[in-house]
C-alpha cells in the first residue's frame, strides 16, 4: 500500500440480553445480524483496513464470574 498503515481489525458483537425467543433461550437476533452487516460494509469500504477475526458476546457479563453475585 505505498508505505501507508495497514488496519486488522476484529469486529465485536453483542448480544443483548432482550435477544432471546419466545421460551426464553438466547437466539441470533437481528441486532446481531445488523452489526455484523453495519460493520463488515465499514470495513469493506476502507482501504487500509480488513476483517481480522468477528466476536460475538452472547450474554455473558461481569456478572457472570465465579464468586459475584
């Protein structure tokens, strides 16, 4: 790229704890499928910078650590 920055970088999704279906189970919603549109467009259109790796966060939270409660 002519001596200029090259960007990886990873994507991070989340998934939210108002995703979830009808018997209460944690379901791919389309806050995240919108995300991950959102954000490999954004990408897509830069040209310093691909998708590296995409996380998605399915509900867990610090919350979620052995020993808090």
């Amino acid at each position: 790229m002519n001596g200029r920055e090259f960007y990886h970088a990873a994507a991070y999704l989340r998934l939210s704890r108002d995703d979830r279906d009808a018997d209460g189970h944690k379901a791919v919603s389309d806050s995240i499928r919108s995300q991950r549109e959102m954000i490999c467009a954004y990408i897509d259109g830069q040209e310093d910078m691909e998708l590296y790796d995409m996380y998605i966060d399915d509900g867990w939270t610090g919350m979620n650590f052995a020993g808090v409660r």
